[in-house]
C-alpha cells in the first residue's frame, strides 16, 4: 500500500513539472507571437544623407558620414555629465512613443579597443533626460558596465538578471556589431541580444517607466550606428 502511495506521488511530481513546463512554453510562445505581430514603424540605412526623425540631445555632437562605402549615423564626442549619473548622450527617434518594441540595428563603438569600459548605449521608454531605461553595451560585465540600466529621476541603476560580472561583454572591438532589443510593456520583460541574436545576454522584468521613446548613444564614448529598424506599439498616454 505504501509503496502504490509513493509510486502514486511520484508520478503527481511527474505529472505537475510537464503541465509547467507546458504552461512556460506556451507562455513564451505567446510572448514571442505578440511581439511578432508588432508594425514596423521605421527603417533608417542613412542613404539619403541626413538624420531626419532623430532628436539628439547635443546636435552639434552627431553627423551622418561614410564609413566603408555606407553612410552611417555617428556620435563624434561624449557629452557633459548630467545632474544625475547616467549616460550622456543620445539621439531619441522623436515621432515614436511606443509601450511593446523591437528595436534592431548594427552599433559600432569607437573608443579605444584597450579600454574595457567602452560602451555604446540603447535607450528605450526615454521620457527626459533623467528618465529612461539603456541598454549598456561594453566590453567588460560589473555592476554599472554591460547593464540594463534604469535612470529614475536619480543615479541609475542595474536592474538586469545578471549578476555583476557575469553578464557576457561583447564591445570589446571597432567592428559593428548586430542589437536587438525587445520589450514586452504587459508583462515588463525586457531582453537584450549582441551578435548572438538568438540568446539574450541582458534580462529583467521591469514596468517602472511603461512607455516612451527610443534612442541610442553612449554612457560617455563614442560611436557608430546603421540599419535601425523599430516595430512598436503607439503609447495611448
Ligand atoms: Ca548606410
Ligand atoms: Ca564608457
């Protein structure tokens, strides 16, 4: 009799983990088809010379220039601190307010190879300059370098998975690498993929900020951007 109980909770324990497991996978599927389902709101290659739609927060710093043959969108100088810690520059793609996004693109980082603490930066649900989230793309992994980063109205702060040091850093050269970052606003998951477009490397679920705009820049380097493209779901606020 006891062992028929035992078999009995065993095979509930089986029973229990393949209904989670089914749940999860149904729920990520569901993830991925929503955002799937998002219009693409614009395409940037740069071709046409200028940087029509883009809103930096110094101009004179930005340029559209040729580098191998292609014209590519460039940040020529780091910006000034902040009244809070928080990257200094950044260009906002001004006519997209958006809540649910995927945003993709190649970003080339420009400071010297042999400083680990290069960076370039994504931003995303900018509101204003002390509001917003980045992605902070470098070639080292600690507490503020290689993070999901939240500006709230004060210093930001990592608000990644990824324990300090343990996310992987790939800016770690002065080629372009290939971005993409995604954001489901219902759920508040946020996932940021370099390279490897398949596995992010950067995670968190998060809905402090809900909406705004998208951009990208650096903490305080330099840098190159190409190929921008933005599916998204229009912010009703
Ligand atoms: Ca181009
Ligand atoms: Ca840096």
């Amino acid at each position: 009799m006891a062992r028929i109980f035992s078999i009995l909770v065993v095979l509930m324990g089986v029973f229990m983990i393949i209904l989670l497991c089914l749940c999860w996978a149904g729920m990520d599927t569901e993830l991925s088809e929503q955002l799937k389902a998002l219009p693409l709101l614009m395409s940037d290659d740069f071709e046409d010379g200028n940087a029509q739609g883009w809103q930096p927060n110094i101009p004179e710093h930005w340029e559209v220039a040729e580098e191998k043959g292609s014209l590519v969108y460039r940040l020529m100088a780091p910006g000034p601190p902040g009244e809070v810690r928080a990257p200094t520059s950044w260009s906002i793609l001004k006519d997209f307010d958006v809540t649910s996004f995927i945003f993709t693109g190649r970003i080339k980082c420009k400071a010297d190879a042999t400083n680990i603490h290069r960076d370039v930066d994504i931003f995303f649900h900018y509101q204003d300059p002390t509001h917003f989230y980045y992605i902070h793309f470098s070639a080292i992994s600690n507490g503020v370098h290689n993070i999901i980063g939240l500006v709230n109205g004060r210093d930001r702060v990592k608000i990644n998975h990824e324990p300090p040091g343990q996310s992987i850093a790939r800016m770690i050269d002065l080629e372009f690498h290939e971005f993409k970052v995604t954001c489901n606003a219902e759920t508040g998951e946020i996932k940021a993929y370099l390279d490897d477009i398949k596995t992010p490397i950067l995670t968190t679920t998060d809905k402090t900020l809900r909406h705004g705009y998208l951009g990208i820049g650096s903490f305080d380097d330099t840098g190159s951007f190409h190929d921008i493209k933005l599916w998204g779901k229009i912010s009703e606020q």
